[in-house]
C-alpha cells in the first residue's frame, strides 16, 4: 500500500501553488459545489450544482477529475466516466441524507408499489441508483417525475424535495423519510425572524427546505438556479435559504446587491471538510480514488443517463 503523505501545513499561497502545479502535471479538472469552502471554490476550473457538475463530469476530457464536494458527487461523476480517475480529497465527507435510504430499501419499496417508478434524488449511494429507474436533482426533479410514463411515483430519500415534487405534479408521489439535516433544521420562525430583520429582502428557498419554509419563498430552486434567478431578477436585497457556502458566489457576481443567509447555522459540515490544501494533497498523491464495483455501476449508469437524457 502507498505510505499516507505526510501531514501538510502550508499557507494558503503555497497550498495554490502546489495545487496548480500537480493539476498540471496530472492534466487534472476541478470541478467543486457550491457550498465549498471560498478558496477551494476560487481555486476550482467549475464550479456548480449537482446537475451542472454531472454534466460536466460527464462530458470532460481530462483524465482526472477532482471533485471537491460530498461523497455522492464524486461516486456521480466516476459512475458517468469509469475510465477516468476521480478523487475526492476527503474520504469522510458524505452526506447524511444519502445514508437515510439503502438499496434493500428500494426493493422492498418496490414490491410494495409494483406499478410504481422509483426516482432517487442525486444525494443516494451508487447501490442506491442502481435499483432505480432515473435519477433527478434539485434542479430538474418535477422535469423528471412528469416525463415519466407511470402515474405512480416512488420518491427517494428527501421528503421536503418529494413534497415539493408533490405540488407541481398531478402524479401520485410516496415519498421515504430522509431529509438533510442543514435544511430540515431551518424552521418557520427563522425565516419570520429574518424577515421581520430584512423586509425588502426576497426569501430564495431550496427544495430540500421543509414545505412550510419553501412556501414563503419568492422561489424555490436549486443553488445554481438562485445564481440563475438573481442575475435577471430586479431586486436588491436577498435572503438564502440554503447552506451558506452559496453566498460567496452570490456576492461576488452580483457586487451591486446585498445577501443575507436565512440563518447562520446552515452550515453542512461535510460540504465544509475540504480545504486547499486536501485539493493539492489529492492530486499531489492521487487521493482518494473513488472504486464503484462494475455491476453496481452500470446500473446506476443507466439511472443517471437517463435523467441526462429527459431534461
Ligand atoms: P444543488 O444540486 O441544488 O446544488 O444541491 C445539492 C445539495 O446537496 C443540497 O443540499
Ligand atoms: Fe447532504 Fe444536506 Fe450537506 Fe447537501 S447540505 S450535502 S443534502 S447534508
């Protein structure tokens, strides 16, 4: 086994340094989420939401692809290009929400709706996908759930992101009970608080908030979707209901408004993990390779594929 490389303590200047010569020597892309840390999102080639970096990671040439995000993300993108390297610098950052449903759960669910399609939303293992029909985003599940042929829809893991999947759809949605423990916590009387501080601010909701939250939204989107919607929309003043990481972005291409988080305390912890230094430290030391096991893969390919190919 390759020896761990040694611990790095380096100043942000020589951690950009080193990540920039090892991208090089390894002819490697850096695609990072949203709710990355801000210098692992200005040090990054794309940055994105889930569905924009599925497509990307989908499409792109290069040999290496380092995915500075949670764990699903990276599984996504080397089960779309399996001949690629795809490293995720910190092993440890999954996300929560995607362990609230198992493979086992999905048969199971199965049999119990026999004319039922199944649609896993992104943040799901690569076994997960594997037993599904499609997969979906924030960005696209009601584009998704309404392409579909079936009248019956099984929807995993987000109950918030099912509910609001429910009202833009005629079709009958069984949701499963996972949620995402940054956006689920943000209740009502946060957002009426931030209001009451912000009057002029429009609320911007993400879908896996819970229904009562999204309701008093202006508009409910994904975290490239809000980047989307405030570029054209005429207001100045925001309130973001989502993780706080999205804020720089929002900041730094729109210098002329003004944005608040709903609350200071929507911070996920994994997404958060990621520092300069573990991007320079993947590729300087090829960590750490996502593996997804051939039969499982193809599978999940097949889901993924197919909501790249509906919308
Ligand atoms: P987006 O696809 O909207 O960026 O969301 C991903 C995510 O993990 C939300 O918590
Ligand atoms: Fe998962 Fe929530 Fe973190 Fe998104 S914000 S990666 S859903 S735990």
């Amino acid at each position: 086994m390759k020896p761990a490389p040694p611990a790095t303590v380096e100043t942000l200047d020589q951690a950009r340094a080193r990540l920039q010569l090892w991208k090089e020597k390894r002819g490697a892309v850096i695609l990072a989420h949203n709710y990355q840390i801000d210098e692992v999102q200005d040090a990054a080639d794309y940055t994105g939401d889930s569905l924009e970096l599925s497509r990307l990671a989908a499409k792109t040439t290069a040999p290496v692809i380092v995915f500075a995000g949670v764990q699903f993300m990276a599984e996504s993108a080397k089960i779309l290009s399996p001949e690629k390297t795809v490293l995720l610098p910190v092993r440890e950052a999954g996300c929560p929400m995607a362990d609230t449903v198992t493979a086992e759960d999905v048969r199971r669910a199965r049999q119990q709706h026999p004319q039922a399609a199944v649609v896993a939303y992104v943040n799901s293992s690569a076994e997960v996908k594997a037993e599904v029909d499609v997969c979906c985003t924030s960005a696209n599940a009601v584009q998704i759930v309404n392409a579909l042929t079936q009248d019956e829809v099984i929807f995993v893991p987000d109950k918030n992101l099912a509910d609001w999947v429910a009202r833009h759809t005629s079709k009958r949605i069984i949701p499963w009970a996972g949620s995402c423990c940054v956006h689920n916590d943000l209740h009502l009387k946060e957002v009426t608080r931030a209001r009451a501080e912000h009057p002029q601010a429009a609320l911007l909701a993400h879908p896996e908030c819970r229904p009562e939250v999204c309701a008093q939204a202006q508009a409910v989107l994904s975290t490239s979707g809000m980047l989307k919607f405030v570029k054209t929309d005429p207001g100045s003043e925001y309130l973001i209901g989502t993780e706080v990481g999205l804020l720089h972005r929002l900041r730094q291409e729109n210098p002329t408004k003004t944005f608040y988080p709903v609350s200071a305390a929507m911070v996920c912890r994994s997404m958060k993990l990621t520092t300069l230094s573990h991007v320079a430290d993947a590729l300087e030391f090829n960590q750490h390779a996502i593996e997804v096991p051939e039969p499982v893969r193809a599978r999940a390919a097949h889901a993924l594929e197919a909501m790249l190919q509906l919308v």
